[in-house]
C-alpha cells in the first residue's frame, strides 16, 4: 500500500536532534506514512543516528550541502506520496499531528495545503502564539497576511503538509535563500487557492538551540524574492482596494522584520535607509516610529531590552494558557 503521507525532514548538523524529531513521527496515531530524511551535507554524524533507527518506512538521502529548499525539494521529488509533511530535524509534532491533517483533508478537499497552529520552546519556556481564527476553516491570503501582521505567521514549515503537484506548478521551495524560504512559498501558494486550517497546536516549534538556522545564519538580506512576488500581485489592483492596502502593509511588514535584524547587529544606518523605503500605513505607523528610534540605540542595550520584552511576554502568554 503506498503511503497516505511522505514526510520529508531536511537534516543538516542537527545530530541531537533527528532522533527525536523521527520518534514523534513514528508515535502517530495516523500511520500511513513514509520518512524521507534528506541529509544535506551534514558533518556531525546526524545520518548514522538515521541509520540506526529501523523502521522499514524511513529512507535517507545524501546530497552535498545545497540549502534547506534544495534539500526539501529533493524529499519531494523522491516522495510516492501525493500529500507532503514538511518537518524540521529539530523540532517536532504532538502524536495527533497528522490525524489531524487527515480530518482538514476530509473536510477541506478543495485545499491544497494543510496546516496546525504550533507551540514555541525557547529553553524552558512553552508558549502558543494565539491567532484569531475559528478552530477549523479555509485561510485565505488576506486573512493570512493579517494573522502575520498582527500575530506573527500562522503557518510553521513544522506544521505544514502541502500537494505535490502545487508545489510543482509553483516551481518548489525557492533556491538560493537561507531564510524566508518558507514564507515566499506560502504566499505564491495562497495565491492560487486557500489553505486548510485548524487553530489548535499539533507541533512543537523549537528555538534558540544550537546550530538553529535563526542563530547561525547572520547574513542579511535586504531584498527578498518575496517582495517581487508581492509587487506583481499588487500590480493588478487598484490602490483604492482593501486588498492593495493590505498586500502595501504586508510589503512594510516583511521589511520591518528585515529592520528589526539589522538592529540586532547594530546596523542602525542600513535599518534607517531600509525604514525610508518602506509604505507607511496608520496600523504599522507606531511599529516604523520604534525601529527608526531604535536604530539610534546601541545593539547591546537593545539586545538587553530585547530579553527582557521576550520573557515578560512569554510570562502574559502562560498566563493566559
């Protein structure tokens, strides 16, 4: 019988973690799946701790180091599964993950992507990012973009189970970008047809560990791909629509997360020509106004503020629990 489900787990140095990540996995209680974990050039030994777990439904790839979208398209393409599971090598899913995913298929056959809500671990702390939507529904690209800009995405590259065959009209994961991947690819899939979504946490969405790529990789890119694909749906609309306005916020909010890492690394005269360049609209207003004043401010006094905004928030978030 060929699996309901390939789930594709790009793994690069990432050794302590593959194995917990394939556990929760294997501890589905949806079980018609296959693994396919892509090696992308690890230098840690992670593929041995592959090897070592037997499983008939795990299969590892080798490639030469080539990038997470390379390594997730190279999944895709080895995939004998119509439906795709997208899983990092350190994080994981809670065991109803993929039963879940199998319920929003059922009832969403019009989709051609399939996604949960997520929790955040940051060391000992478990938060949930709260997103204002109904439990089980279709996301459209207008609400997603307004769950970003208010919220923060609610779609993780963790918690995502997208069709082969979109993923092929729209050319894959994009080559040549260590970061932002994944959100080019939702809004070009967004683009032609809504998403199937359910507002409750089936993935746990790891940060802050070594070897992360959100810590490892310091490049900066000041243009994304990302904001062309933004640019040509804008251009079809009139600028007196709510959709043109909001796709012009969304442009902003892409960029102000391109400020706010400029700042991290005290490149406070990059954000300030970044933040020139940038719509300026009545609800991201405020949020330009703190990164222009923030850019004046030396990266370790900010750093420490930082921390401190993170914890205190992370606290309301438990509370709230």
């Amino acid at each position: 019988m060929l699996p309901l489900i390939s789930v594709v787990i790009p793994l690069y140095n990432k050794a302590e973690y593959i194995q917990r990540a394939l556990a929760s996995v294997l501890n589905q209680s949806f079980q018609l799946f296959e693994i396919i974990v892509v090696n992308d050039g690890s230098t840690d030994g992670g593929e041995k701790r592959v090897q070592s777990m037997t499983d008939h439904r795990i299969r590892l790839i080798n490639q030469d180091n080539a990038g997470v979208s390379a390594a997730r398209n190279a999944g895709v393409a080895s995939a004998k599964s119509e439906y795709i599971a997208f899983l990092d090598a350190d994080d994981e899913w809670n065991p109803g993950f993929l039963e879940e995913i199998s319920i929003l298929q059922r009832n969403y056959p019009e989709a051609v992507m399939y996604a949960t809500s997520y929790e955040i671990i940051n060391g000992n702390d478990r938060y949930q990012k709260k997103f204002n939507l109904p439990t089980r529904s279709l996301l459209y690209l207008n609400q997603y973009i307004e769950c970003c800009i208010e919220s923060g995405t609610p779609i993780c590259a963790s918690a995502v189970v997208i069709s082969k065959m979109s993923l092929h009209k729209i050319g894959g994961f994009p080559m040549g970008q260590n970061r932002g991947e994944d959100l080019d690819t939702w809004f070009r899939l967004l683009r032609k047809s809504p998403a199937a979504y359910c507002n409750l946490p089936f993935a746990l969405y790891w940060i802050g560990l070594p070897n992360s790529s959100c810590l490892a990789n310091k490049e900066i890119v000041l243009v994304k791909p990302l904001f062309k694909e933004i640019e040509d749906e804008v251009a079809s609309l009139s600028q007196d629509s709510e959709m043109y306005r909001l796709l012009m916020d969304y442009l902003a909010y892409q960029k102000l997360m391109i400020i706010e890492r400029l700042l991290l690394y005290g490149r406070g005269q990059d954000a300030r020509s970044l933040i020139a360049s940038v719509w300026v609209s009545e609800r991201l207003k405020k949020k330009l106004s703190k990164s222009y004043i923030k850019s004046f401010i030396p990266c370790t006094v900010l750093l420490c503020w930082i921390n401190i905004k993170t914890k205190l928030k992370q606290i309301f978030c438990l509370s709230l629990a």
